[in-house]
C-alpha cells in the first residue's frame, strides 16, 4: 500500500512474471458485500452490526440483515427488523407475481402488472389449446407449492379459480376433439 487518501486505496502489487509490477487503486465501493463485512469485523458492537445490517439489507440478503440488526441498539433493533420482514414479503409477492405472469405467458396470455380486471379479462377471452392448458394448471400447482404463502398468492386467489376453470375447459375440450382421419393414401398402423 502506498497511499490511503480521498476513500481511495493505492498499492503496488508485484507480479511472478519478470518481476514487472501494476499499479492498483480501490476505494470502499469497489469491494463486494462480502469483502465489505469481512472487512468491518466483528458485529459485537451495535454500530458495526448496524452498518453490517445494512450492507445485508441493500444486498437484499434478508436473513443476514435480521441478524445484524438484531444485534443493534435494543431501542431501535424490533423496528429494524421489522423493516427488514416487510422487504422480505414485498420481495417474495413481487417474485410470485413474476413467476405468475410469466407462466400466463407461456400459455399464451399476455398480461401487465397485476390487475385483478386484466387478468381476468385476458384470461378470459383466451381459448387454451389442452398442451397449454396441462402446462398451465402444472404451473399454477407449482406456483401455490413456492409462493402459496406470499401476500399475492391471498390476493390473486380469484384470478386462480379462474385459471383453473379455463385449464380444465381447456382440457375437456382436447378429450372433444375427434381424431383426424388419416391423410388419403396412408396406411394405418
């Protein structure tokens, strides 16, 4: 290290190759999180599992935050974590909501952010073929199995019933379908 100045670290480092030699500059910005909180210590004091906690939190690493921000001032740690809970469900509805959507996508329905109106209208009018409406009811199963919990998963309740019932018309009307005749000249197997 050659010089610490204006949040900026400037060193020298020496290469194995014909001993030539590079210059480096970094300032605190330029580490990782993780670096960052290895560099900052232990979390024993309330200060340091504040910053820490904050690091966590802007990385949205939600347990770690939790954890450091438990480990603040007691007068203001509930509140941190409180905080930090309420993140933690926006973020889960928000990826409920994208997972979702994209699944309602795949089957060929083009929908917005969530609007209950708008995504039952788009639903609605859209006749799913029974390979889309299969992969659809597949995927709604296996959004309630990751997501069930969310705060969207309680708000989008009504818009599921109604995928559920156009996923099984969508399957009733494949068991509708007769079979094609075999093209004029073909052989039957």
């Amino acid at each position: 290290v050659t010089d610490v100045s204006a949040g900026k670290v400037t060193g020298i480092q020496t290469l194995s190759v014909k001993g030539a030699s590079t210059t480096l500059s970094f300032g605190v910005n330029d580490l990782s999180p993780r670096e960052r909180l290895l560099r900052l210590g232990s979390e024993d004091t309330p200060e340091v599992a504040f910053v820490k906690g904050v690091i966590a939190f802007n990385s949205k690493a939600y347990p770690q935050a939790k954890k450091y921000f438990g480990k603040t001032d007691p007068a203001v740690a509930p509140k941190l974590v409180a905080c930090v809970e309420e993140a933690e469900r926006k973020s889960a509805s928000d990826e409920a909501e994208r997972f979702l959507a994209q699944a309602l996508k795949t089957a060929g329905i083009k929908v917005g952010p969530y609007d209950q109106q708008a995504w039952t209208e788009a639903i609605t009018s859209k006749k799913l073929r029974a390979n889309s409406a299969a992969t659809l009811m597949e995927a709604v199963g296996d959004f309630k199995t990751k997501h069930g919990a969310t705060d969207f998963a309680k708000d989008v309740e009504p818009v599921l019933a109604i995928i559920e019932q156009a996923g099984s018309q969508g399957d009733q009307e494949q068991e509708k379908t007769p079979a094609r005749a075999p093209a004029a000249g073909a052989l039957p197997k």
